[in-house]
C-alpha cells in the first residue's frame, strides 16, 4: 500500500493532494471570517449565516473586488480566473 500525502484546511476540514492549494484555501477563510465579522460589527441584525455567506463570496471573488475598488466597477460582472474562483479549489474531502 502506498502513501499520498494530503494537506487538511483546519477551518473547514477540506484536504488537498498540494500544500499551496491548500494554503490558499485557508487564506480564502481566513479573509471570509474576517470579512463577516466586521459586517455584523457594523450592520445591526445581520444574520450569521447571512454575514458568512457574503464573507465567502467577496473572499472568493477578492481578485474582481481588488479590481472595481481600484476603477474598475465592471470587474465584479466578470466570471472569476484563477483562484478567485471556489471551483478551481478542488479539495479531496470536506467531511472530516
């Protein structure tokens, strides 16, 4: 029997057959959490799921959002490239 190394985010228990995507994924978190915590810091009556979800989605789309904060307003209407995008993060198992 063979050894396959695997990388396991500690925030969501996701694995990943290399450490870089891996790490990318658990920065994407890390920037989502932060993300939802100054939005119910800041908007009164916010739902919890409500605030992680949009953590999720402007941590994903981080790239876009760079972008139409710099000038660039259309970016956000553009299909994620790269690691923008949650697809292209391709975790081996998210049940642990």
């Amino acid at each position: 029997m063979g050894v396959i190394a695997v990388w396991k985010c500690d925030r969501d228990g996701a694995m990943f057959s290399n450490k870089k995507e891996a790490e990318e994924h658990d920065k994407m978190l890390e920037l989502a959490a932060n993300i939802s915590s100054l939005l119910e810091e800041h908007i009164s009556g916010l739902n919890e799921n409500h605030s992680e979800e949009i953590g999720l989605l402007l941590a994903r789309r981080r790239e876009s959002l760079a972008k139409a904060c710099k000038g660039k307003p259309e970016a956000l209407m553009e299909e994620p490239v790269g690691t923008d995008n949650a697809d292209n993060v391709t975790p081996l198992n998210a049940s642990a």
